[in-house]
C-alpha cells in the first residue's frame, strides 16, 4: 500500500482543491474600501492617498446605506457587501480596505512580487497588524516579504491587546476565500475581524501577513472604540524585492514540515539527487532549489508536483519518472549524491527501498529518510538504523522526522610502492 502524504487539512483541502495551471494574466487584483456616511472625514484622505500610490485604478468604495445603525453588525453587513462586489467581479485576490488607513507607494508591485500572490499559495494575507499584539509570528521570512502568524484568537474576544489577532484594516483574500466567507457570514457573530478570523479558523487556513505591513491604521475617533493602534513596521517607500534563501514550499500539500523542508534543501545544495516518492511535490520543490538536477519517481500521478515545480520556475531541474521505484531505477544510470526516500512505510517497503537507491549512490553518497524517527511508522528507524550498523552509515543531520545518513567511502586502491 502507498501512503498518501499528499493531505492538507481536510477543510483546507477543500477549499483549494490541487494544484492546476494559472490562468493568463493571474493574478487580476480588485480593491474595495468600506466606509459609512458618518465617516467621511476619513474616507477622504484614505482614498486620496491610495490615489497616490501605483495601483492604477479607483478602488470600489462600499458605502453603508445613511439608513443601517452604527453598529457591528450593520458594519459586518456591509463588509458582507464588499465580499459580494469582489465575487461578481471575478478577481483573483480581493484587497478590501477600511476607511481609515495610508498605504504604501508601490501597493500593487509589493503585493505582486509576493510569492505567496504570484504563485496563489494562500487565501488570507493580512498587511496590517496592529502594534497591540504581542509576539505575534510563528516564522517569518523576510527574505520573500511575508511572516506567518500564530493563531492566538478565534471566536468572540473583548479585549483588544497581547493575544487577540486583529487586523481588518486591510486584508488580500483569495477568491476561495471570498466564496466560503460569503457562504457562511450570516450564520458568524461579532464584527468583520472576528468572522474572517473565525472562516480562518474553520477552513485552518494559514494566517499569513506581509513583512512588513504595507497599510498603516490612520485612527480617528469611531462609532466602535476601537483603540489607538498603528503597525509596528510601516514604511510607505518600501519595496519587496525576492531576495537569495531557501522558498518554503507554502500550500504545496504534504506532511514536511517547514525545518524539515529546510533541512531538505540544505542536503540537496549542488547535488544530483534522487527522489523516490513525489507525492504532490512538497519535498521535489524543496530538493530543486538548490540540487545540481532531481529525478523523481512516483507510481501515482505527477502532474501536480510538476505544476508546483514550474510555479516555482525549477521545471528545467527535475525530470519525472512514473512507475515501480525498483523498476524506474533499474533505468537510470548511478552517480547520484543524494537518495531521498519517502515511499513506503513498513520494514519490507523500506528495506525495498534502500535496495533500490543503493547501486544509483555516487562513492560517499548519502541517503536522506522521511518520518525516520516518527512514532507512528516505527518500521522505517527501525530498518534504516538496521542498515546503517550493518554497512556503517553514519547519521549527520536531523530535524523533525528527517534524518540524513552518510555513506561510507570507498577506498581507493593504491599501488604498492617499488624501492
């Protein structure tokens, strides 16, 4: 039996459905900013400084009728409305503003080099948080512009600072969002940052936020008391720029987690790796980033691994081979640095798999093990470390459920020495 390592949560599953070729021109942006009649003192200088910056376009402003109360209900209401103008327009990611923010100048170039947005990994990126929260991040990386929030809050919350995540000033939200928002929001509660928390929540979809914020809170006195906030790390003349470093492979489904995708990377660097197991490409994007070439061998379909591979432009360093990994290497020929393993999970299956890999190993090549010292699948630590006393590996790096093993050298005969 193969095991299927291809999951996301079930929910967030879902919502994305695998991976296919993007449409020409994704992604399209629209913009929405709500508002309310009384607020208009605010609306003004918001929209005149969005004007300002490069997004090229009007933003459509969503006015609460001068009829609906203030209150949080009648503002989620009108947000719902916002939701609504972003689905009949068929965008691919909604940036949807409140009537009190300052953007920065290059908005829609910031949002476009995201790789999040370029290669449509997420649903829910924020571009504000507020100052209020305390330790707030889960992982960033800076070098790609975007951080991943914990999630310290879902559900109705009276308190505003340290652990409550808030941010509706501004968020970037997919169009699968947008539609599973729409389709649950008359049955949420409370306000518009409680209820797109609470779709996070439900779809468990990830919280990422830019890094740093692209829109800063400009407060002025509201109907909702909300408190005096601004981001921690605004800039307006701030440009993200892609910079060199290892690219997690964020929404790619599968079961390496993110040290143990770095590890991955790292293992590969400059080396001709073989894979035996793509899966839907979490750990191939992860080896190509950084390897001389890959080879991939799968007995399931590939071709989702190969949309992710070119979505991260590395299509020219790995070549998919489909068939029974015994058979696929009986194929190709040997010299690789690198062997990464993640096929099956009982001592038999290993042990098949280590038998395959091992004649394809360059003189000191080394093997690299998925879920080696995971609990749940005892057979793999149990086979590999079997191996590596019998033929005197030696285990050089792990993380998480990863674990690298250094093979010996060969040692090269030398002639004797005449006197």
């Amino acid at each position: 039996m193969i095991l299927d390592m291809s999951a996301l949560p079930e929910p967030l599953a879902a919502l994305r459905g695998p991976a296919r070729p993007l449409p020409v021109g994704f992604p399209r942006l629209g913009a929405y900013v709500v508002t309310y009649p009384a607020n208009a003192a605010s609306l003004e200088p918001t929209l005149a400084d969005f004007r300002r910056s490069d997004w090229g376009a009007e933003p459509t402003v969503v006015n609460q009728p001068a009829e609906w109360p203030l209150d949080k209900d009648a503002a989620s209401n009108n947000y719902k409305r916002a939701l609504e103008f972003a689905a009949a327009d068929g965008c691919d990611f909604a940036l949807i503003l409140e009537d009190d923010v300052r953007v920065c100048r290059r908005l829609r170039h910031n949002l476009l080099a995201l790789p999040l947005v370029a290669r449509d990994q997420c649903d829910y990126l924020g571009l504000f948080i507020p100052d209020l929260i305390r330790s707030p991040w889960e992982r960033r990386e800076a070098h790609l512009g975007y951080r991943l929030a914990r999630p310290l809050y879902s559900g109705p919350n009276t308190t505003w600072e340290k652990y409550r995540m808030w941010g509706s000033q501004a968020y970037l939200l997919s169009r699968r969002f947008v539609a599973a928002a729409l389709a649950r929001w008359d049955d949420l509660v409370e306000g518009q940052d409680t209820r797109v928390l609470t779709v996070c929540n439900e779809l468990q979809t990830p919280l990422w936020y830019s890094d740093p914020c692209l829109v800063d809170h400009a407060p002025r006195a509201t109907a909702f008391g909300t408190p005096t906030a601004y981001a921690p790390d605004f800039d307006p003349d701030c440009v993200v720029t892609v910079e060199p470093g290892f690219q997690p492979p964020e929404a790619v489904p599968g079961w390496l987690a993110a040290e143990e995708a770095a590890l991955v990377w790292q293992a590969s660097a400059g080396r001709r790796v073989l894979e035996l197991g793509t899966q839907s490409g979490r750990a191939t994007v992860c080896i190509a980033q950084s390897a001389a070439g890959v080879v991939s061998v799968s007995r399931g379909d590939q071709s989702e691994a190969a949309e992710w591979v070119r979505r991260y432009g590395l299509a020219d360093r790995v070549h998919f081979l489909r068939g029974d990994f015994a058979g696929a290497c009986a194929t190709l020929r040997g010299g690789f640095d690198l062997a990464f393993i993640d096929g099956e999970h009982d001592a038999r299956g290993v042990a098949a798999d280590i038998a395959a890999v091992l004649p394809l190993l360059a003189p000191g090549g080394r093997l690299a093990f998925h879920d080696y010292p995971d609990p749940g699948w005892p057979d793999v630590r149990r086979t590999v470390d079997d191996h590596a006393r019998r033929l005197g590996w030696r285990r050089i790096a792990q993380e998480g459920y990863v674990g690298v093993f250094q093979t010996k050298r060969l040692l090269k005969l030398q002639k004797p020495r005449t006197i």
